[in-house]
C-alpha cells in the first residue's frame, strides 16, 4: 500500500502517538512548558513526520490528523491540570489547515466542540500554543488576520516556529498577532561561525522583546550555546542539551519529579 493509504489507516486506527519535548528555564532547568510532536510507528518502525506530514498536506488528510492532535493535546492539558501541573503545550500547525475560509472558521470552530467532548465547563485556552510558520502569513489575508485575533480572544497564543528561516520579514514581527517567536536551530548551529551569526541573535532578541515578544531557543544542543541565549536573556530553551522529544509517560515523569 501506499503511504497515502497507510496513513488513512493508522488514523483510523488511532496509530498516532503524542512525544512532547520538554522546554526549560534557561536558569533552572525546570521544564516550564512542551512541544507536541507527532509520531507514526509503521510496523515497528518510525516514520519521520518530515515524511508523513507533506503527504498528509497534500492530500488533505492534514486536517483530520490536525484535528486529532489538537483532541489529544486538549484532553493532555485537562489531565495535567488536574495532577497540579498546569502547563502550557505548543502544537504544530501546518499551513494546509488554514488553506481557505471554509478550512480557517472550521480550525477555530474545533475547539468548542473539542471542549465539549471533553465535558469541561471551563478550558484553559491560555495553555494552548500554535506554532505557525512564516508560510502561513505570506498569505496575508485580511480573514487570516481575523482568525488569529479570534483565537487570541478565547486566550490562545499564537507562536511564530522557525523564525529566520524562509522569508523572514521583519515586519510579521510588528504586523501580525503573535505571542512569542521559536529561533530555528539553524541561527543556533550557526553561532560557532563567528560574530555576524552573533548579532542576528542579539538583533532578533532585541527586537522582540521591544515588541513584548517571548523567546524561546529552539535546538540548543551544547553549552556553549546556553550561555549564548543566556547572555542575550533569552529564558525558554529547547532542545537536545536538556531533553529530546519523549512519549507521554516519559514526560509525566519527569513532571512528577518536578513537582
Ligand atoms: O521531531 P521532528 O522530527 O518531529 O519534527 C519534524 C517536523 O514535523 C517539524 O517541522 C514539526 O513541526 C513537524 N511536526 C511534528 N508534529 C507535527 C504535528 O502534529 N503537526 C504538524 N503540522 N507538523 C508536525
Ligand atoms: O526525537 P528526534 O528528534 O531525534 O527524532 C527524529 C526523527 O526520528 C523523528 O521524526 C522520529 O519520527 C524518528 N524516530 C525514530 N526513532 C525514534 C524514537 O525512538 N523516538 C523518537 N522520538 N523518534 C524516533
Ligand atoms: O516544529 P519544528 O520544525 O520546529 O520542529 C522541531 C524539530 O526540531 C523537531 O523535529 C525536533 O525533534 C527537533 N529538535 C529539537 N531540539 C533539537 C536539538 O537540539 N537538536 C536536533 N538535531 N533537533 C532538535
Ligand atoms: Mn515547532
Ligand atoms: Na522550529
């Protein structure tokens, strides 16, 4: 079978597994919030959603997959809540899921009725993150505008992933309603470079904390590159130096220490 076909199936059956990636506090250490990153196992094998996701796009499946993570994700942050550790979840959004008007009221309408499958009387919408891509708001449409404010209405933030990657347009930054901005790891890996890879971090923070935007580091991976973001008062790290991205039960773990 195809790919294609073979991802129809494992939604179908539910195949799709949850891995969450810890984001510490750059001077504790303490995990302060996740990443939500989707994990397919074919046949005891796991295929990369670097894989699967463009697939998924193109075939429209992305919307129901979408669907599925924001369902679990949702039901993840009611059960933290009520363990005591509530913590805010970052979940991926692919452009495909706000293709058109029908598609962008459809994604916002979800969660009410995801809420209501989970039978709470009041969600905490501010513990939800979309990470958006700088794809997304190339389009600039005015309904896509829109859609943003709404979702940031009910309490929901909006970050923007890979920033400095793509066509990174300073004025998104001022112009578009986000929260926080991801520092792709491409700015990280390059630091060892030398001065000029420097200064784009010093320049990107400076920035967006003049706008009262969060920033989080995605990617660090030594400790040379900590103390870099640490410098230059970035708070929120990710990345391999303190966790890689881990199953649910793993991640509970961890959290239950913590507490
Ligand atoms: O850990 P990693 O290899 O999972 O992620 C690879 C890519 O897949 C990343 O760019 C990430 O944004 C994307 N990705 C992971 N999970 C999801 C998801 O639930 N939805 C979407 N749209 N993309 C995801
Ligand atoms: O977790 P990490 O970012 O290293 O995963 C990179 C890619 O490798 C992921 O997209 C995932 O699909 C794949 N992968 C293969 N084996 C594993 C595994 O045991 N755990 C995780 N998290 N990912 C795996
Ligand atoms: O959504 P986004 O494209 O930002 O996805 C984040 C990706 O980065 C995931 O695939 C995640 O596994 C990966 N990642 C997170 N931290 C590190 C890291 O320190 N090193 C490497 N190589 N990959 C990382
Ligand atoms: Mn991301
Ligand atoms: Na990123």
């Amino acid at each position: 079978a195809n790919l294609h076909t073979l991802l129809k199936q494992a939604l179908e059956q539910n195949a799709f597994e949850l891995y969450f990636q810890p984001i510490v506090d750059a001077t504790t250490g303490l995990i302060v919030r996740a990443e939500v990153l989707l994990r397919w196992q074919h046949e005891g094998q796991f295929i990369s959603p670097d894989e699967f996701i463009p697939i998924a796009e193109n075939s429209g499946l992305i919307v129901s997959i979408g669907r599925c993570v924001r369902q679990a994700v949702m039901q993840t942050i009611v059960e933290m809540q009520a363990l005591g550790w509530p913590m805010s979840l970052a979940i991926n959004v692919s452009t495909f899921e706000f293709w058109s008007h029908e598609l962008q009221d459809e994604f916002c309408d979800s969660f009410t009725d995801i809420i209501e499958g989970l039978g709470v009387e009041d969600f905490p919408y501010e513990l939800i993150t979309l990470e958006i891509t700088e794809s997304l708001l190339m389009k600039k449409h005015a309904h896509l505008i829109q859609v943003l404010n709404e979702l940031r209405a009910r309490g929901i933030k909006i970050s923007l992933d890979d920033f400095g990657t793509g066509y990174s347009s300073l004025s998104y930054l001022a112009n578009f309603p986000i929260d926080q901005i991801k520092i792709d790891k491409s700015f990280i890996d390059r630091l060892a470079e030398g001065e000029r890879h420097l200064a784009l971090i010093e320049a990107i923070v400076r920035l967006s904390h003049a706008l009262n935007l969060r920033v989080t580091a995605e990617g660090v991976e030594t400790q040379e590159q900590l103390q870099v973001m640490m410098d230059n008062h970035i708070q929120e790290i990710q990345g391999y130096l303190f966790y890689k991205p881990i199953p649910k039960a793993v991640f509970f773990e961890l959290l239950a220490k913590q507490a």
